[in-house]
C-alpha cells in the first residue's frame, strides 16, 4: 500500500496517555493513506504493555529493547513506507490542520524537506512554545523547532537519523541543525498549531540539570566545531554590554517593549538596526 505520510509514535511507559495520543492521531489522519507506526522501545510498565496489546491488531507495533527516543525514531524511520514522516511522542497529541497543510507545502514547494509549525502546552502548564520563521544562524544558538515536523524521509536517507549517542534529550535539536549544515530547506506555518506538548513535571527534558544541559550542548558543539561556537553570540553580547552598560540595556527594553519608537530612532541614526 502507498501512504502519503507514517505517523511515527515512541513509546516508553507512556501507558493511557498513548491512548490519548492515537485518539488525536484517528481524528486527524485517514488510515487509507496516513501509516500510523508505534516503536515500542523496551516498555516495562505492565499498564503500558497492556495498552500495546490492546492495539495491535489495528496498528503497527515494532518492539526493540530500550535504546532511547533517538533510536526508537530511527527504527521508525527505516520501517516507515511514506514518503514523508510526522514524529509524534506518545504523550502529546496530534491538532486539525497541520497534517494536510504540511502535505500541501511539500507537495506544491518541491525544494522544501521539513514542515514545521506551532506547539501549544497542556498538563502541568499551559501556554505556548516558542517558535520563529527558520535561521540556521538562530538555530545554532537555541533550539525553537520541535521535533512534531513534517519531514521527507529523503532526508534521513542522505544526512542519517537522530544521534542515539544522545540519549538525554536535545537530540531533535541536533537533527534539525545537522539538517540546516546540510542545506535542507525548512517552511514554517506560522500560526498553525502542529500539536498539543504535554509538560509533565518528571518528564526527562524537565529533569535535565545545568550540568547535564551544559554537557550536551558541548557535545553539539565538538560534532559541529567548524560550524558551532556556542560562546560567540554570549562573547559578543558582554562585549558590547561592557563597553556601555546602561546605554545597552536601554537599547534592548526599547527594541523589545516599544519596537516602532526603536525604528524611529534607528531612522534618525540614533541607533543601528542590529545591537
């Protein structure tokens, strides 16, 4: 069978909230043409096992022993029969509109690889994530791309899949950067939200400590070292924060709170456009 897209699912010991999860996903996708793939990555939770049972009569399920997020992708990656794939975490939930919106991108833009939009949070905070339009320049300095995109599987084919040497997190991050080094084009549907991100105060992203944060954007950093300095852009802000501390502060509270008065005063010459 030809699917247009393979919806791929880890698991870990996400239990009912995968429920959850394929309830948003049936709401969303048409199973004659969306392929909805769960890799099961060493559940150990009886809940959770139960729950996979339940479903595999009607889905696909692929059992792996526990080897992390990255590796669960992959593996869905290499069984997924689409073209394009959607990577969904088995505790967030799939939203209207995104699905074929994306598609239609891909379908119309062919020099587009990766469709991305917005993510809105739910569970114990609600609000929205941080997104922009895509700048690798950005990108290589913090993370604002979930890894709920739209993307061709052509491209895992050519640059590889998600680091499974990074097994505490930031591993969709890596990706998307290795993605843009690359060259792949990204398209950002602003206003178009991809998904439902559960916040779940335990969750491994939440636990992650300052050393451990530190530790992995270093080793971002020695993957990429002819391309990523991480300590620039911090160097480059003090620098200037130094020469004029008082003067600089005020440049950054106008450009943020009051962004036409900024303009006005950058017309003038007062100020240059970039800090």
């Amino acid at each position: 069978m030809h699917f247009l897209v393979t919806i791929i699912i880890p698991c870990y010991n996400m239990g009912p909230l995968l429920l959850e999860t394929i309830d948003s996903v049936n709401k969303v996708a048409d199973r004659a043409i969306h392929e909805v793939l769960i890799v099961n990555d060493g559940s150990t939770d009886l809940e959770t096992l139960r729950v996979l049972d339940s479903l595999r009569d009607e889905y696909i399920i692929i059992d792996q022993v526990n080897q992390g997020l990255s590796a669960a992708r992959n593996t869905g990656i290499k069984a997924a029969k689409a073209e394009c794939l959607i990577f969904l975490d088995a505790d967030n939930l799939l939203m209207p509109g995104y699905l074929q919106q994306g598609l239609d991108v891909l379908n119309l833009k062919p020099g587009i690889d990766i469709v991305y939009g917005e993510s809105n949070t739910f569970g114990d905070e609600s609000g929205k994530l941080f997104t922009k339009q895509y700048s690798l320049h950005t990108l290589m300095t913090f993370n604002y791309i979930d890894a709920c995109c739209l993307v061709r599987k052509s491209v895992f084919e050519e640059i590889g899949g998600f680091d499974q040497n990074m097994r505490q997190g930031f591993e969709d991050w890596e990706m998307w950067i290795r993605a843009g080094i690359s060259g792949k084009k990204f398209h950002y549907l602003e206003g178009v939200v991809c998904q439902q991100y559960r916040v779940r105060n335990n969750s491994m992203l939440r636990t992650i400590n300052k050393r451990k944060s530190f530790e992995i954007e270093q080793y971002i950093q020695d993957k990429h070292k002819h391309i990523i300095d991480f300590t620039g852009v911090s160097d480059y802000y003090y620098s200037k924060f130094r020469q004029s501390p008082f003067g600089w502060t005020a440049k950054l509270f106008i450009r943020k709170f009051f962004p036409r008065y900024y303009s006005y005063l950058v017309k003038k010459g007062s100020f240059r456009y970039n800090l």
